[in-house]
C-alpha cells in the first residue's frame, strides 16, 4: 500500500514538474497558465514532496526534490532579474518626480465608479492609466477637475476602454491596435516635464491562453517602443507575470526595468499568493523611488499600482 501511494504520488509530482518545465523547450500557449504560476506551482509541488517523503524516502523522490528547488530558485531569480537599482538619495534630491497610478478597474464595475473616482483624485498621481475604463463616463467632468488632459472616452478613440489622465498637458496623443484581437489596447501620450520629454505608454494585453496573441501582442509592443521619443514609462495590464518567457523576451528587447519588487495584483481573492499581472516599467531615465498595490481593490478584480520615480540625467536637445 505504501508503494502504491508513493508510486501516485511521484506520477502527479512529475507531471506537474514536467508542465512548468516546459518553459525551457517551449513557449506554447497551452503552458501558459503555467509560466505566471511557477513559482506558486512549484511551493505546492514541494509540499507535495514533503509528504511523498513521509511515506517513502526513494531516490526518484529526491531527484524531484532537486528539481522542485532548482525551479524555485529560478522562478525567484527572475522575479528580480529586471529590477531597476535604486540610487543613493543624494543623487536624486533635486530630480523632479511623477507618480503613476496603473488600474483596471474592470469594466462591468459600475456601482463603484465614484469611489474609484474619489480615489484617483486623492492620489495625487501625476498620470492615470486606466483599463476597462467605461465606469468611470459618468465622471470625466469630474475628474477633468484634477486631470484636465486626457485621451480616451472620446478623445482620439471612440472606445471607453483604455484611458490615460494627465496633470500636465498632453503634447500629443495616439491609439493603436497590438493585434487584430480588439482595437485600441495601446496608447500613447507625449508630456513635458522640467523641459524634458516623456513618453508614456499604455497597453492592456490579450490573456496569454488566446492562441499566441499575447506573445504576437508583446512583439509588437516593441515596435510602439521603437516609435516612443524622450525619456519611456510604460504600464498597464499585461495579462501575464514578468517571469512568462514572452515577458522576459520583452524586457532583454526593450531595456525597460521594473520599479520594484511587484506586488501580487490578480486575483484580488489571493491576496499575496496571486500573480504581478500588472506593471510598471520604466526606463533608464527614470530612477525607482517607490512601487506600491492599491490598499482596495474597490470591486475590481485587480489591485491597482502606484509607482514613485524621479527624472534624471540631462534633457537631450530636440532634433
């Protein structure tokens, strides 16, 4: 009987390690669930582990133990592979600031439109990024209070989706298609701040188990990259952790750098055993100060981001 259970046992452990696994072989999308989850996976294989070695202490056992701890190791390294350095407070005292605040706030959400809207005007967020924005039409005059520039709802796209505010005014502005999936899931704003220029985008991914979008959707961030002038932020929800192999393509491709260590922010039921599916990503122009998930989730099924970083380096002369 002990045989058995050991037997079954290190049949579902294999199995479960031969599905996260396949990262190293393939980007197939039918793995995807598997690549945001690594991490979380692979602590419940190790429990699993633990308990086959209650029963039996064979040797297939610890090889699974070996590798079990090999793609934790991995999944945590790459959880910090991509994060901006911070820099000495000395070196930033002077350097102007902006905050960003990233949410989406789901788009069937509608009871909760104007406590979201009391909260994005407490931010003092310098940028809002908002998907699945259509809740929040009814409270555009209002927020046009503090955040007298915008694109979406109206402005440059008919769509009430994806929607940036700006406290600073909006030098140009732009929507784009990332697929042929749904329209107007990038965006783009060109702001001045201190004299220097910056390029803030938007996007809002296709889930990573339509097909091979989201890593169709991920290629083509980086031509909207391509095109970006001055000093880079962008953020959104991606649909996907950082460590999905598309994800860590994108990131090598594109230089872009996390604030911080990523808080959790999907599912908002799993508190912090959920995955980063959203993020803010900023360039080498930009030094991390502070990266913070939104204390409510305000009936969404997301947390929101706050993101603090201030502006360094010299403004490069226009061309």
């Amino acid at each position: 009987m002990r045989d058995n259970i050991y037997c079954v046992f290190c049949v579902l452990l294999t199995l479960a390690l031969a599905a996260l696994g396949m990262r190293y072989v393939t980007e197939l999308w039918i793995f995807s669930f598997f690549f945001s989850l690594q991490l979380q996976i692979s602590l419940i294989v190790l429990v699993g582990i633990l308990l086959c070695l209650l029963v039996k202490r064979g040797v297939y056992v610890w090889i699974l133990l070996a590798v079990c701890l090999a793609l934790i190791g991995h999944s945590l390294w790459m959880k910090r592979e991509f994060v901006a350095s911070p820099l000495p407070a000395e070196a930033i005292a002077n350097a102007p600031r902006l905050r960003i605040l990233s949410f989406n706030i789901l788009n069937d959400n509608v009871e909760n439109a104007g406590k979201i809207a009391d909260m994005i005007q407490g931010s003092q967020a310098d940028v809002v990024y908002i998907m699945e924005a259509n809740p929040l039409f009814g409270e555009l005059d209002r927020l046009g209070e503090t955040y007298p520039y915008r694109i979406g709802c109206g402005i440059e796209t008919p769509t009430c989706d994806l929607m940036m505010l700006s406290k600073h005014p909006i030098r140009a502005g732009r929507y784009d298609e990332l697929s042929d999936l749904r329209a107007d899931r990038f965006a783009e704003i060109e702001i001045e701040v201190a004299g220097r220029k910056i390029s803030l985008l938007a996007a809002h991914v296709s889930k990573p188990y339509f097909d091979d979008y989201h890593s169709i959707e991920m290629d083509n961030l980086i031509l909207g990259l391509n095109d970006a002038k001055g000093s880079v932020i962008l953020a959104g929800d991606f649909n996907s952790d950082s460590i999905a192999p598309d994800m860590q393509r994108f990131l090598r491709r594109s230089g872009l750098r996390k604030v911080g260590p990523e808080p959790a922010t999907w599912p908002v039921e799993a508190g912090v055993a959920g995955i980063a599916i959203d993020h803010i990503f900023i360039g080498k122009e930009f030094a991390p100060l502070s990266l913070k998930r939104l204390d409510e989730s305000y009936g969404s099924n997301h947390f929101g981001l706050v993101a603090d970083v201030a502006l360094i380096g010299e403004a490069e002369p226009d061309n």
